[in-house]
C-alpha cells in the first residue's frame, strides 16, 4: 500500500524516536470507571526542543551549552516556543463533563465521537464511593468532607438509577426510530465520550499546569495526572523543567515578598499578614505559600 | 465612578458607532424555547474594514475607491485580515447539546456559567412537536421524515418525564449537601447553559457559514440564522458580502465545470454525471449544484 | 542516552510512517539563489486523517468506505478537523521580505534565527535576470513586462553594490563593537534569515492555497510550491483533494451562475457580463472563471 | 450615510464607555524617531471584565463581591478568560526590525502596510546617541557599556549615509519602472513600516509582559511602556492586577524557596547560592531575585 499502519509492529523511521515513549505508545492508561488515555502518536522530543532553540541563537551561542541546562534555561527564562515543535497524539475517553472543562483549552486540535451519526455506548461515570462528598464550605467550587456511609450508598443509588433510565428511555426513542441527534438529547453528562486530542508541548504543559491543580475538578485531575506521567517518558527533561519551573513554583507579588522578608525575620506570619493583606482572600492565599517554604 | 455602565441610558463615544446596531444593542432574540442571542458590545462595523483595507493599501491605491466595492473585493478574494478588526460580544442561551457543538469553534473567547459553582435553574430544551423526525434514511446525520402525531406526544413524554426525574434527582442530590460539582453530573444534554462569546467578523462569518448550513443540526442553526440577522445591522456591506460569495456561492471542481459545460450544451444531466463521478456520493453533489444554477 | 538522534541512520517505531515522506526527509530542496525548504519531520499522514474522521463517526458509519473516498469528502464538505492531526516540522531558508509575507499565517509554531544572537552570514537574495520586470499596469501588487536587457544589468548592479555596502556597513559596525541587536538595523530585507516552521495539515494547505496563488509575489510562490510537491509524498490524498477542491476550484456566487448559463445557452458573453456586473473588477474576475471552463 | 465616523465628534452609545479612554482616543503617543501609537478603538473595560467573570459564578458567587477584589482575584489565580472579553485597536508606526519582533505574538490581528502595493516613505530609525552601545559581555544578546563619543558619531554617520544610499536606490529603482514589490528589497530593516493591531487585554498584558521586560530589545520596550500607560487609562484595576501579580510577581522555584529561607535565617548568600545551584545562569537569577525582597 506504500503506507505503513500503526502499532501493528514497528517500522523504520529517520525520525527523531524517543525509546521509552515507544514502550508505551497506543497503550491505554485506565481513567475513572471506564475512561483511559493513550499516547497515540508524538513528534519529536527534548531533543527537538533543543534544535528549535538553537536555530534562534544560530552560531552565536556556546555558554548556554548542555541540553539539560538549555531546556531549563529556556522554561524558566518564558522562551516556550521551542517546545511548540514537540507534538503529541491522544486518545481519551472521559464523562462529557469533563470533556466540557477540557475543550476549553483552544489550542489543541480534535475529533470526537458524535451522538448525532453514531449510537452512544451505554457506559456513565460513577464515582468512587469515598468521593462522594458534600459542597466545600471555604470553596464555592469544591468537594468537602465525606458523606456517611449510609448517604454515601443512597446517592450512589440515585446516579446508578437515573443513568439506568436514561438508558432505557435513549434506546426506547431509537427503537421508535426517533433521528439519533434527537434522541440523545436527555443523555446525562456523565455519559463517556471519546477523542483524538492534538497538542504541542508548550500548551500541554499549560493544560497540565491548570488541569493538575487542587482547585481543578477531581475527575479531570486524574487525566492530566496520568498524562503527565506519560509526558515524562516523552521528554523527561522538558517535564522536568516544567515541574521545577511552573507545577511546583510560586509567584510573589511585591507585597508577598514584603511579608516573607518580615516573617523570616523573626515577626508573627498572622500579625503581619493582617497588616499587609486587607482582602481576606489574598491574606489566605498568602499563609498557603508561607507553607511551602 | 469614572466608568460609564452599559445599557443604561447612552454615552458619548468618539468611537465608531452604527446606530443600526445600537437600536438592538442587548435585547433578547428568543431561540428555541428557554434560549436567547443578543449583541451586548461591538467594536467597529463595516467603517473599521475600510479602515484597516486602506492601511495595507497606503496611499497607492485609488481605483477600488467606494467602500462597498472594496468589501465586496475583499471578500471575494479571500483578504480576510480588515473583517478581523470588528469585534462582537454576545450574550447567549443554548441547552448543553447545542454549546458543545457550538464551542467547536475555537477562535472565540468565552465565559460560560459553572455547574461547578451556580445551582443550575430548571430549564431543558424540548423541541416542537413537528421537529420530532425519525432518522433520515439518506443522511447518517440528520432527521428525515415526521413521526405520526401519536409517536410525537409519546416521544415529548419521554422527553418531559426524563427532565422532570432527573430534574428531581439534582435538588434531592443538592439537599443532601453533595457537592455541586457532583450532584450534576446526571443533568441531561438538553440543559440550558449560557456564556459570554467575543468573536471577530471573520471568524463570525466562518461560524455562519458552517452552522447555518443545511447539514448542520437544527438547533444551532435557530441560533446561527438570527445571530445573522444582527450581524445585518452591524455591518450590512460586510453581510451582504458574505452572503453574496460565502452563503450563496458554490465551489465548483474542474470535473463539476466540465460536466456543466456538457449539460448545458445538450447533453443529458444523469449520463453525464455518471460519466464523470464514480464516487455516487460525489455524483450526487453534482446534480445537486446543478439545480442552483 | 536513550533518546534517537535524527537523521542519523533509522530507527524502530511503533508510530504511522509515510515511506515516501522518508525517502525525503532532510533533504534540501534550493528556493532562489540560496534558500532552500527540507521536511525535518512529520506526524501522521492520510491514515491520521481517516484515523481521526473514523473517531466522529464511530461505529455508525459504513458507506463512505474507502480511504480516497472518505478524504475526499471530508475536503469538499469542509471537515476540515481530520486533517489538523496530520503535522509537519519544516527547515526553510528565505529573504526577509519573504519571510515577512510568511510569518503572517499565524497558525503555526516557529524559531528563528535571531540577529540579536548571531552575526548573520553574508548571503542577500538576487533575482534571476528575467524576473527583474516592471511594475505590472493592471495590478497595483505585481510584475508586469520585462525591462530591457541593459536595464535589468543595471537594476542587478544596484542591487549588487547595495548588499555589498550593507555587508561592509554591517561588519565595520560589530568591529568597532556595536552590539549586535543595533549593527543589523540597516540589514536589508533582501537578506537571508531561517527558521524552523511547524504547522498542520488543514493549516498548511490553507497557507499554500493564499501563497502558491497567482497574486502572490512570485518570490514566496516559489517555495509554497516547492513544499506542495513535498506534501505530495506526505499525504497524497490529501494533497489530491486539496488540489482537486480548493487550489483548482472556482467560486461561484450567484450572478456568476446565471451569467454562466446564459452564455452556455448561447448569448454573448461580454454583454452578458456588461449586463450583470456593473463592476468593472468583478466583471473581470468573471470573464477570467469563464476561461476555465 | 447611517455611519458614525470615527474621531469627528463624538456619538451616544449604549455601550460601555471609559472616559479616560475616550481622552485619549485616537492621540498619537511618539514612540522613537518616527513612530508613533494610538488607542484606535476598544471594547469593554474593567467593567466587562467583572461581567464576564459573573457569568461564570452565577448567583452563587457572594464572597469575593467587589470588582476590584474580583479582578484582583481572578488575575493572581490565573483565570484568564475574562480579560480575553475586553478588545483594543491599535494604530502603529515602528522600524521592520521591531515590527519583526512584535508580530511574533500571534493572538493578534493585524493590517500592515504593503511595500507591494505602495511607495514606502522615506523613514528610517536612527537611536539617539547614548543608545548607540557596545554588545554587551554578560548577554548574548543585549548591548552593554556606551562607545566613545567620537564612536558614537561614526557609527550615526554610517547609519545615517547607509539610509540615504537605500533610499537613493529604491527611487532610483521606481523611476526606472521596476515593480514596487522588487525595487523595495533593499530597503533597511530601520525602515519604518505602520499598521493596524487589535488584541484582547489578557494577550495585551502577555505581549507587555515579555517586551516591556529588560531582556526585550531597547527599541521594543519604548512601545511596551507608551500601550501600557494607554492601557492603564483604559482598564486602571486590571493594568494594576497585571502590575502586582505580574510583571513586580517573582517566581520561585523549590530551591528558590530553599535558599531564601536559609538566607533570611542568616546563612551566606554566595555560599548557600554556591550549594544549592550548580548551574551559573541559574545561580546568578537567584542572587538577581533576592535582591527584590
């Protein structure tokens, strides 16, 4: 045929090859009750980032010399266009309702399974039992403490049931011949979905950084967790970079750094924090960065 | 305060103004049964085309003198770049199924309401009784013909009753104290949600041209056909331009102009088109640009 | 070290490879007096694009069968999706005032070489003797006849002297010790820069269907055209499709059909133009359609 | 005509409106020899902002209840969306070499002048004397220490007879008939070259960010400085929220973290520096951010 197909054995390739993403690629990383994500595809590497970056210092540059230390200098110092020339392939399945957080980062590229020609799987996310909690009371946004055990299995209930008559009632609409785009209208948003998702390094790593973090909706945090684990077998320096650099950094504002400077210096973090910080708010945001010194 | 508020009483502006525009400015154009479109801001209008044309231009140009000829003219030969300088701010309504299909659309910029924080109102889409169509037996993604009266009621039944459940579950849910983000996750596709959209007249027009398009779902089309009609009012050269050489015109292969120029020299259509399309889907097309000519 | 290095010898992998893409790959292809345009890498090709169509239309879809088939479709009815799964890491080398034209597609990723950085090496572009014409009478942006043969020798000279008076100004400037960033200021736009460029299938396309066009400045055609018979190898059903429906397609609006038809049936078609097309240019643009039938 | 114009008077408008915006509206603000930029038009203002934000919180959201909170809040936790909903227009003269550097930063939209289309005016850049500096020692890319005096005019003067040269070219290359899109590509990248650029204020504040930054190019930062005054009138709390948590925010790695808290509990600076970061760049960064507390 003159096209050589995927993952049915390997091929040869002048490509840039990475070893350990070739370990895993096309191999499904289990997500939530039935969701996964898998490498599909990549497009170069750490390597790739350090040859983009050095077209733009062309024969000038000799200090900056080792990749590793290049690769960092570059994350840190806000140079991301090198790592737009690394691209990935996905391919996932998650609730509709984390697939409607996700689409919102536009700088991907993909297709998506569609209810209007195919007939949807009967497949609904449930939740862990210990994950269902109540509405956070410091966080408009979050989960709090723990249901009873009791409660816990009577929600449990109602999710199972109403997917269950959801269920019914899309395949009675189908079997009365009822056009597909219609009859998945009352579909619930825990039903699965699934894509082919495309992006470039630089903006996974954006994606991650929003999608990794606590304030995130638990569910689509364990796929930006299993991704980033995948990343790091792609290009463990550019991941490595990226953790050091922005996962597990903090920024200071110049009132921040008033307060760590006064504290440090033998003064109480509440008082100074109430002299400095007005918005109670940002005076929280503060004792939380306090924490990770 | 130093900032003048929208939509109460009016300012003066030296910015460009279309008082066509600002006689709609905000008001609620129903779509379907709960949904509404309404243009809450714009920048420019077919003023800023001609403005942003000329600079590209400079001095040097003279004969594409009247601005509706320069539109047209832009329009016509894919200068896309002046459309992009008028930008629209929308307000707008839609059920679940609808944004999903809608936010596709990347080149936009919004702000939607979060199950995540908000309680969601009670609002579902339920379409009109003669939208209630079986599967089309031609078209892999598109209603066809109607159901009979009786199977409508059932199928509006379906529909009523499942919202109504699941409707019951969410605030059983929510009195329990689960979490918002949670206590959601069963809400049907036919929901009502609603954003903010910003988008430039360009990229407006792409947006038309693809969900105003017989192919596209019913639904979004309701929402496409009167977002053009304001577009109308912003910029009606502009419109009309896409109109003109977007909507109403047809991209015609070099097989599709040799089969034209067979046909209206006398020979029969359906031999023709079979004679040069193998591809049936491809043959069908054909015949189908040759009724609009 | 784990990781391949390119173009050094082939490697294993598990990805979809394109044996004619291979066989080319980091080869340079000459553009001008000293540009060039070489593939570094890809990702995917048209089984990516069917790979990725497959995934919207599930398992519903049986008609639209064969590969050809379906990329075609899929590029006449504009679903464009499949092909943004398709990447490509390009080499160039080009003029400034190509690379200007170049840089306005904003869709892809680039680095390049940065005369803050490095001394830029002495290469300008000269155009070959008979592209020296004058300006064109017709079209305000274009090439018209040629000069005479001694005023071409002489417009070569003065672009001769000009470069070498650059080069000279240029490095009199870095040795007496003035920073780079400001000794390149008077560099002229006809020197050589290079960078590497990556961009999508659906994007690339876009680009050489605006730059392989007649109105393009005839400098950057040649490389729009050069990396046409590139992607050829790449993807060529694609390719195919691209050419059949979009570079050598005709745009057909309203009055240019019934004009059309009233001149197959017989009447004249200066008169019918004249009758229809009150616009001069218009009028043109629809004498020039009629020629391609 | 049914058109208000722009700048001739002023109109009533239901639209948001900023009164220290419309002051300015439209005045050139000179930026380097010849160039120039203006606030053309805008869309929205700190206003919007909140009323975007809103959209997405519903009426769930209380707590973080006035705008100036709110604004602050959103920028420090990075979401971003709603300052995509406020629009600026831009009109801009600089020299190609910063407009090379600008058009970079591809979230924009722009209409450039065309030396295709049009005769370029005769203006170039020339630095003012104490900018004409040595590269510098530290920073491959950066100028460093001034040059003598009588340097200083030497290298004014080949600067100043290379302008005059190109130009005596380039008229003498259109008087000779030579098209306009040839006989221009000897022209200086100190040309000045002007446009039309229309940007959201999130991806405002991300272009100032990294060109009003001292590692930007001189040139650059004395436009980054002028649209950030502008900008500041335009949207005063999201300019301050940009300023404080922003461009004065320093961000801290792990070993940042480390060594700051070693140092203000009264260990060595240059020691714990020498201990913690192996690599140089990066040690000297950190002894850079210490000095900002």
């Amino acid at each position: 045929m003159g096209v050589m197909k995927t993952n049915q054995g390997t091929n040869r390739t002048k490509r840039i090859g990475v070893p350990a993403a070739e370990e895993i690629l096309g191999k499904e990383f289990k997500c939530l009750n039935h969701g996964f994500v898998r490498l599909v595809d990549y497009m170069g590497g750490d390597d790739r980032v350090v040859q983009a970056a050095r077209v733009s210092y062309g024969k000038g540059t000799k200090t900056v010399s080792q990749d590793k230390d290049l690769i960092d200098y570059l994350y840190r110092n806000r140079h991301t266009s090198p790592f737009e020339h690394v691209l990935t392939e996905w391919h996932c399945k998650m609730p509709i309702f984390v697939a409607r957080q996700w689409v919102r980062h536009r700088t991907a590229r993909l297709n998506e399974v569609s209810g209007r020609y195919s007939v949807m799987k009967d497949e609904f996310y449930i939740p862990d039992v210990d994950e269902i909690r109540k509405q956070s009371k410091d966080n408009k946004q979050a989960r709090g403490e723990e249901l009873s055990l009791n409660e816990q299995e009577e929600v449990l209930d109602i999710f199972l049931q109403g997917q269950e008559k959801d269920s019914e009632d899309y395949h009675n609409l189908l079997d009365k011949g009822v056009a597909k785009e219609l009859a998945r209208i009352n579909l619930p948003l825990s039903l699965y979905t699934e894509w082919y998702w495309n992006i470039d390094l630089h903006n996974l790593f954006h994606f991650l950084g929003l999608r990794m973090h606590s304030h995130a909706q638990k569910e689509i945090r364990v796929y930006a967790n299993q991704m980033f684990e995948i990343t790091k077998k792609l290009a463990p320096m550019s991941a490595d970079a990226f953790q050091k650099y922005s996962l597990e950094s903090l920024s200071l504002s110049n009132k921040d750094r008033q307060g760590i400077k006064r504290i440090f210096n033998g003064e109480d973090p509440q008082q100074v924090a109430e002299e400095i910080f007005i918005n109670k708010v940002e005076r929280n945001e503060f004792l939380a960065k306090l924490e990770s010194f």
